[in-house]
C-alpha cells in the first residue's frame, strides 16, 4: 500500500510529469474534422514525377528539378508535365501499351455482379461519410511515374502507368 501511493506522487510531480496521464480529452474535435482535413484539395488523378536535376532542351529551355504531375493527352500521343495546374512541357509518347486482359475481367459476368455488390456497399459507405461532411470514398487506380536519363541515345526517358494504360515518352537534350 505504501509502495503505491509512494509510486503514484512520485508520477504526478511537477518536474518528472508535467501533464497529467487522464484525462486526454481532444477539446470535442475528432481527427478529421478539423478545417485543414475538411477542406484540403483532393489527392491527384495523375502520378507524380519526381525530377532531380534541371533539364535542358536544345533552344536551352529548361524544367526545373521539382515534384511534377504526369498526365496522358486524350489522342494518348503526348504526356503533359503540370505543375500548379500549369502545363511545363508537352512530350511525345513513342509506344503506348493498354491491358487486353483487364477488359476481358471487366466484361465476365460474375466480376460484373461483384462489382454492383461493391458498389451498393460503397454508397451505404458514402452516405454516412456525407452525413459527417467528409468526402466520399473513391476506388484506388494504380498510378506510377519514373523518368531515367540514356547516355548512348542522349535523352531522358520517361515512363507513365495509370490503370491498364502505359505509356512511354522522351525528351531529347
């Protein structure tokens, strides 16, 4: 018994805890609630290209190093590098790729029915988010971009994956 209350002052002094252990109460705030979460900007469409080093073109034009979006034209001929929501520079794409399997997997039956389950699921989900004012939850599409420079060819070659689409694009020094 001693060796209990002894313990317990010896945690609340001033100088070895300064804040009590209880009560921890959040001021009636729950994470995610607050301005800065409510209202944030949402997550990009776009992967993000990371660039190191400064690029130069041949007319020394240059794309500073910074964190870019990536983003595939309509037509799939170009890649865009935005930043801000400002184009940087247009870039070719040289070879395109889509996933005929993906789409064969979208069409069968039994994924189809699946989907709608999910779907149903989701919107009870999204429902009682709004009812909170949070944002509605959104499927995961898998987005990767990467950029490696070629000594031999003497140009930067860019990669770019969002969902079933690949697309590869270069820029020449």
């Amino acid at each position: 018994m001693l060796e209990g209350i002894y313990v317990d002052n010896i945690f609340m002094h001033k100088n070895i805890r300064p804040y009590p252990i209880e009560p921890q109460e959040t001021s009636g705030l729950s994470v995610g609630s607050q301005m800065i979460y409510r209202y944030a900007l949402r997550e990009s469409d776009y992967p993000t290209l990371i660039i190191v080093d400064p690029i130069y073109d041949g007319e020394r034009d240059v794309i500073k190093p910074g964190h870019y979006e990536l983003a595939l034209s309509d037509e799939k001929d170009f890649l865009l590098l935005i930043q801000s929501k400002e184009p940087v520079a247009i870039i070719p794409v040289f070879k395109i790729e889509e996933d005929d399997s993906e789409k064969n997997r979208l069409n069968d039956p039994k994924y189809k029915k699946e989907l709608k389950k999910e779907a149903k699921e989701r919107a009870k989900t999204n429902a009682k988010r709004a009812r909170k004012g949070m944002p509605p939850v959104q499927d995961y599409i898998h987005m990767e971009a990467s950029i490696e420079y070629d000594k031999d060819g003497d140009y930067y070659l860019i990669k770019y994956q969002r969902g079933t689409i690949k697309a590869w694009g270069a820029i020449k020094k």
